[in-house]
C-alpha cells in the first residue's frame, strides 16, 4: 500500500489493510522517544506505569461468557453464542489459553479478525439499496477476546483515574 500499487483482488486487498492496522501503532508510537512523548504528554502523565495484559481467570472468564446475549445468531465460525454459554464447562480452559497467549504476545489470532457481513434494512418493507446498513457479524470467539481485553483497559483507566466520572461509553 505504502508504494502506491494499485491492489485489485479482493484477498491482497485484505491483507494490506490487515497489514496496515497489525502494524500502524509500531509506526506512530513513541516508545523510547521521550521528547517526543513529553511534547504530547501532560506532566502529570509522564509518571503513568504501562498497561500490562495481566492472565485472565477463569472466574473471570466465566463471568464474560456469561455476559454474553442468547442468540442464535452465527459469526463466520458457524459458532452461535448459546452453543458457546452451554459448552463454557468444557471450552472455558481452552478459551482461556488462547486470550492468554493472545494477550501474551499482542496479537489477536487470524481467524478471529473474519467477520460476516450482513444488511439489515432501515426503513421496512423498503427494497431499495439505499436503505439497507451493512452490518459486520464477528465471531463469538473474538467477542470474548474483545470483552476480556475491554476489562483490562477500564480496569488500568480506572485505577490511574484517567477517565472522568462523567465519562460514558
């Protein structure tokens, strides 16, 4: 992408732009430059310590799966969230080295990126395309991921009092 090549099929142009959002916080972060952090930087948050992924729980994963909706509906896996809730006994041990050793090396898992794309229509009874929204469809897999590192980002907000009390969303 960077050279200007025009990409024309569909699975190269994927992986670019895969490419691009794995690596674009390599590219802008400025780890080691500490005059450059300080020109973005308050004072006050020159002494924040890192956010470390710290193990998840199996409480807490269960806690996750819980929290989950009761749906039928399938991500691109073909795996509906109430076959995961009632499998969770079985699958917990196993979801939880895979957040772990995702969270471990920073990386979220190829397959959990798939998404399946669906319209859902605005307006009803409409047959018009302009009244259709695309909606995106992720696995259930990669709600958890998201749910668990949601959990540790609040948690390491929350305990450097970065976010507002008035801070919603």
């Amino acid at each position: 992408m960077e050279d200007k090549t025009i990409i024309t099929d569909e699975e190269s142009m994927k992986e670019n732009l895969n490419d691009f959002f794995d690596n674009v916080g390599n590219r802008h972060s400025t780890v080691g430059k500490i005059d450059e952090a300080d020109k973005y930087c308050s004072s006050a948050m020159n002494n924040l310590k890192p956010l470390v992924f710290l193990p998840i729980t199996t409480k807490v994963l269960f806690d996750i799966i819980k929290s989950l909706p009761n749906k039928y509906t399938e991500g691109p896996d073909g795996l509906p969230c109430n076959i995961i809730k009632q499998a969770k006994d079985i699958l917990v041990e196993h979801l939880q080295f895979q957040i772990n050793l995702s969270f471990e090396q920073g990386k979220v898992p190829y397959q959990l990126k798939q998404t399946r794309e669906t319209y859902i229509q605005k307006k009803a009874n409409s047959c018009e395309v302009n009244d259709l929204r695309p909606v995106s469809i992720s696995s259930v897999l990669s709600k958890t991921n998201e749910k668990a590192a949601h959990q540790h980002i609040v948690n390491f907000l929350n305990v450097i009092q970065l976010l507002s009390e008035r801070q919603h969303g």
